[in-house]
C-alpha cells in the first residue's frame, strides 16, 4: 500500500488508477503503460550476479505476464 499512496501524493493527472497486486497476471491485464518497480534489493555480502540472478525469476515472471495479457502496444 505504501506505492500507492506514494503514487496518489504525487497527483499525477494522467494516473487513472492503481490497482495493488502480488498477481501479475491480474495488474498488468489489458495495460497501456508498465512501472516495474519491484525487485529484491541488495543484501550485505552479496555480489552482482547473485542480485541478478534472483531478480531474473521476477523480470521473467512480469515479462511473461505482460506478453500474455497487456495490450500489444504497452510501454514498459
């Protein structure tokens, strides 16, 4: 919930509306335009290919939801 108040504070006219999901599928249905904003963050001791590998299963899993149900002409 903390995105989307922060999405409201920003008054942004042309934001239609957000709908907060853990369910690809179901946020990016029918989509115009996608702000991926989700990834893991860092942890201490970690390296650049171990953040990269973990973030992968969340860029696949959001690149496959988007090709299956966003519109066709989405801007990510």
């Amino acid at each position: 919930e903390g995105v989307v108040m922060e999405l409201a504070d920003c008054a942004l006219p042309l934001l239609a509306g957000v709908l907060p999901t853990a369910n690809p599928e179901e946020a990016f249905k029918d989509v115009a335009a996608a702000f991926l904003v989700g990834a893991m963050p860092r942890r201490e001791g970690m390296e650049r290919k171990d953040l990269l590998s973990a973030n992968v299963r969340i860029f696949k899993e959001q690149g496959q939801a988007l090709d299956k149900v966003a519109r066709k002409d989405v801007k990510v």
